[in-house]
C-alpha cells in the first residue's frame, strides 16, 4: 500500500485472497506450508497459536484487513466508525491512500481542516495524482491560503498543471481582486482548451472587471466564431451590456440569440426582464407566455407572470398562477405567502388561511404569514384570535410594527392598561422612537384624553417632523374642528408626501375640503363651495379604494354628497358605512343621520 492505492505487491493481494477465503492459515505468501495440517480434502487447518517464539504475521496483511473493514463501515454508512479504522490502518501502514480516503471522508463528514490534513499528508507520502492536487486546491481556496493553492495546482514553471486547475486558481485571484493575475490565468486556460468556452467567459470577465468592456467583449464575439450560438457567450455578452446600462443593446444580443435558439426558455425569460426593465410591459408578457404556452411545466415564466399580475392588481390571474406554482412547490414559502395575499384580494379569506397556515413556525414568511392572519381575524371580528396570531409572530420574528400592532389589539380588546404599560416599556427601552409616542397618543386618544392625545403627537413629531401619522392626526383634529384649516391642510399635505398612498391621510385631506366649503355654504357661495366638495369626493373615492373600505370614509362621502345636495347618493353611502361596521366612538350619529336622510326621501 505504500506505492498508493493500485500498487499491492503479491503478499498484498495474497493477503486479500486469505480474507476472502475466511483463512486463518494463510501466512507470508499466502500458501499452505508444507508443515501445515491439511483435512483429507486438502483444505489446510488451523493450528493453535503458540504461546512463545512464533512467527508473526506480515504487518501488511492487518493494514488491507482494517482497510477492508473501514471500507465496508463506509458502505454501509457508518462514516464516523470509518473514520477511526481507517485511523487503525494508518497505525499500521501510513499509506498514501489511506491518507486520500481519510481526507475524502473528512470533507463529508463536514471536517474541513481535517482534510486538508489528511489531503497535505497523503501529498508529502507521495500521492501527486491530478485529482488530489484538485481536491487540495479546492481546499486551500476555500481557506484563501494563496501560497499552498500555487504550491498544489501549479507545475514548476508555475503554469497550472490542467484546465481545472486553471478554473481554480482563476477563481481565487478573482474573488480576491487580483484580476491581472485571473486576465493572465485564463489566457492560459483559453490557449489550453480551445475546445471548450470556460477560458473565453473566465477572459472576458477578468477584462470587465479591468474596465476594458469593449476588449471583453471582442473576446466574446471571437468565441462565437469558435463556437457559433453558444448561448453561454450570448449570455455574457448581454450582461455585460446590462452592466454598463444598455438594456436596449442587451435585449437585441437576446435577439441574436433567439435567431440561433428559437424558443430557448432562458432567452426568453431574460429577454422579458429586459423588456420591463425598458418599460415594453406587453412585449414582455408576450415573451413569458411564449414560454409559459411552450413549456408549462416550466414554473419560471408562470412565476414572473403572476408576480406581474400581482403588481398590477390582477388577483385573480395571480392567484391562479400562483396555485399553479404552488402545486409544484409546495414548500416555498414565497410562493405560498403571495398566493394567500391573492386570495384575499379576491376573496376567498378560507384558501387565503390555508396558504398563510401552510407556513411553519422557522420558516421564512412565517411572521408574515400570522399578521395577515391576525388582520383576517380582525375583520371578522376575531380580536382574541388575532391577538394570538400577533404574539406568534413576534415569538418568531420581534419588530417594532408588530409590537405597536400587539398594543393596538389589547386597547381593542378593552384592556388599555396594559397596552398602556407595554407601551411604556417599548418606550424605555427606545426612548426617542417616535412611532412608540405616536401609538401613545392614540390610546390616550381612545381613552377620551384628547389633550393628552395632542401632547403625545407633538413628542413624536420633535424626534421625527416628518412623521406621516402624527401630522396627520394635529391636521385632521384641527379639521374637525373646522380651525386653523390652513394649517391642517399644509400638515395633511406633508403626511401625504411621505405615505402618498395611505388612504386614511386621503381621507383626512378630504374631510379640510369639506370644511372649507361649509362656511362658503352658509355665506350662500354655492359655486365656490361645489368646487371644494367635488375635490373632497375625489380624494375620498381615492381614499377608499386605497384602504379598501372602510366605515368614517364611507360616511365622510355621504356627507359631501348630502352637502352636494345628492341626498340618495348620500343614503348609499350611509348604507354602506353601517354595514361596513360603525366604530362607535367615532360614528355616534351615523344610525341617526341614515334614519333621518331616509325618511325624507321616502316621507310625503
């Protein structure tokens, strides 16, 4: 075993024989002595061993039996146990081979030091094969050891000792920035396997990263003419092309492509992020569902098709496809969070539950998952359940949005004072955050403390002037007041600039152009009033599709169009805030406003 794992001598394979055969007699050569019993058969017999003076067994015959063993503990997957008799077998015989198959082991076994241990051992005992060399080199770039990787992959003139080896070390002096270095190691491996294209793309991306794109570029272009339609070159010309910012040029070296590949799946797919990325949304469909009509089994394409539909509020085509590639993927929890998203958009909240409990507590989206849970919960009128469903989330995933969503679910439930003290505690622990006073203010709001209210608005807004949710609370409070309009409006006006789409600070920009028309009604400037009214029905028709319904926006409607005098329009409008749920401390005469419009449309 010495000479490595193909060079047994004749004792060697002798010894091999005897274990073979189950012989305990076999000795030296492996044959029967002439003074060994033999059975009237011939077959020898064993002899009890004697207790002094007798021979002993050629140490090479113990090595190739624990290396027969340890060889068969690994088959049968005992790898640890291996492990310690192959150790065995290096007592006896440190064989190169040995060493190899330790380092081997060792690296599945997840031991990386130990095989290059091992791996560096077996090297000095002789072993100087190509794949060790690759499997030290492989090593020793992962431990970024530059010298022992040069040392192992390199011959004495320090050329690399093949193509796979070029790759490697072309790898590490890329990854560590030394791209002279990788431009020279790739020359080489171009030169040396002409047949193949790894040389070219390894070039091309060393003269990228030397900032000569053009160079690369012709490099690649010469490629194609060694190998015409090779999408690997196609390819790396159109990044390239991406990076310096020419997605026009990238998508026509899609199109080169496509002539030599009609069809190819991955063209097509890139071909169509270059499209949206130019802003050519149709082409780029049309290019997705070429594929996605071509290959259906092809999940890609039906992905980024249904995140397309997703964005542009197509829950119905992006619930479908997302179901499609949920079948195929049921773990990926990506999948099954977007999918629950679109079913909730279109409705269906009991698929929507049984995408979002698909994801397990660990999971990515996991915490995700529970809060859109928690706001079905909600608004089905579940506060416990979503309490619940909150608390899981932040057991697996702590932020400070779902801890302020935790407190707003206990005031909700009645229980203030102790949303009060939790809230308390988030403050101490942060003491300027500025969302944590903003979510003060609101319970002082719910507890009738008004003043209070304000005076936490205020805090908030002296670590954060910005912040969209105190501004709009100072603005809409002046609104209702029907005060300082000026004022609330520019402060409104600011909140919308950092959340353009809430549609509660729409409302609330809304509720000041229906206050402003009040004092021009009663001053009988009806014209100029029906001005402010019509744009405080716009941008409560923007806020209601933005919040998706809700109770005070639809009754802040009816009251523009009672004030427009659309009094049956303002009824439908009532209609719908009730059934929507009346919030009792802020609707307490919508019931009685609804009663009132209703008999005068319908009275004598």
């Amino acid at each position: 075993m010495r000479n490595g794992r193909h060079g047994h001598d004749r004792s060697v394979l002798a010894a091999l024989l005897c274990v073979a055969i189950g012989s305990v007699a076999c000795v030296g050569s492996g044959a029967p002595s002439a003074s060994t019993p033999h059975r009237s058969d011939g077959v020898p017999v064993a002899v009890a061993p004697k207790e002094a003076g007798r021979a002993e067994a050629p140490v090479v015959a113990s090595a190739e039996f624990e290396f027969l063993r340890a060889a068969e503990l690994e088959r049968e997957g005992k790898l640890e146990e291996a492990l310690l008799a192959y150790e065995r077998v290096l007592e006896i015989d440190p064989a190169a081979d040995v060493l190899r198959r330790m380092a081997e082991l060792s690296l599945v076994l997840n031991r990386p030091l130990d095989a290059v241990t091992y791996g560096q051992r077996a090297w000095e005992a002789g072993a100087d094969d190509l794949s060790l060399r690759l499997f030290l080199g492989a090593r020793y770039a992962q431990q970024r050891d530059r010298d022992a990787m040069q040392e192992v992959l390199t011959d004495a003139e320090g050329a690399p000792v093949s193509p796979d080896a070029a790759v490697l070390l072309y790898g590490a002096q890329f990854v560590n920035g030394d791209y002279t270095a990788a431009r020279d190691t790739a020359t080489w491996l171009e030169d040396n396997e002409p047949e193949g294209v790894r040389g070219t793309l390894a070039l091309s991306a060393a003269l990228e990263a030397l900032k000569e794109p053009d160079t690369a570029e012709r490099i690649l272009r010469d490629g194609l003419e060694r190998h015409p339609g090779d999408l690997r070159l196609y390819g790396a010309i159109a990044e390239s092309r991406r990076h310096r910012g020419d997605r026009v040029g990238e998508l026509g070296i899609y199109r080169e492509a496509l002539a030599h590949h009609p069809g190819d799946q991955a063209t097509l797919i890139a071909k169509a992020e270059a499209e949206l990325a130019l802003g050519r949304r149709g082409e780029a469909i049309a290019s997705l569902e070429a594929v996605e009509a071509d290959n259906p089994e092809d999940l890609r394409a039906t992905l980024r098709l249904a995140f397309i539909d997703y964005e542009d509020e197509d829950w119905a085509g992006a619930a479908r496809r997302f179901e499609k590639a949920h079948a195929a993927f049921p773990n990926q929890t990506e999948i099954a969070f977007f999918l629950g998203i679109a079913r909730v958009r279109i409705g269906d909240t009991k698929g929507a539950r049984a995408a979002f409990n698909g994801i397990e507590p660990g999971q990515e989206r996991f915490a995700d998952a529970r809060l859109q849970v928690a706001g079905l919960d909600e608004e089905e009128g579940d506060t416990v359940r979503a309490l619940d469903s909150v608390e899981r989330a932040l057991a697996e995933e702590p932020r400070r949005e779902v801890e302020l969503y935790r407190a707003t679910l206990l005031s909700r439930l009645g229980d203030r004072e102790t949303a009060m003290l939790y809230l308390e505690d988030l403050l101490a622990a942060s003491p300027d955050d500025a969302d944590v006073m903003f979510h003060m203010g609101i319970l002082h709001q719910e507890t009738g403390a008004e003043a209070e209210a304000l005076r936490w608005m205020e805090r908030a807004l002296e670590q954060d002037e910005g912040h969209p949710g105190a501004l709009n609370f100072i603005g809409y409070a002046m609104a209702e007041r029907g005060e300082d309009l000026d004022e609330a409006e520019l402060l409104i006006t600011r909140a919308l600039e950092r959340k353009p789409d809430d549609g509660y600070i729409a409302d609330s920009l809304a509720w000041v152009y229906y206050q402003r028309a009040q004092p021009l009604l009663e001053r009988g400037h009806s014209e100029e009033a029906t001005q402010w009214l019509l744009r405080a029905e716009a941008e409560l028709k923007r806020a209601t599709v933005l919040s998706g319904g809700d109770p005070v926006i639809s009754e802040h409607l009816g009251d523009v169009y009672l004030a427009l005098g659309r009094k049956r329009d303002a009824l439908e409008a009532y209609e719908l805030a009730i059934t929507q749920g009346i919030r009792a401390a802020e609707q307490p005469d919508l019931v009685e406003k609804r009663d009132a419009l209703r008999e005068a449309l319908t009275g004598p």
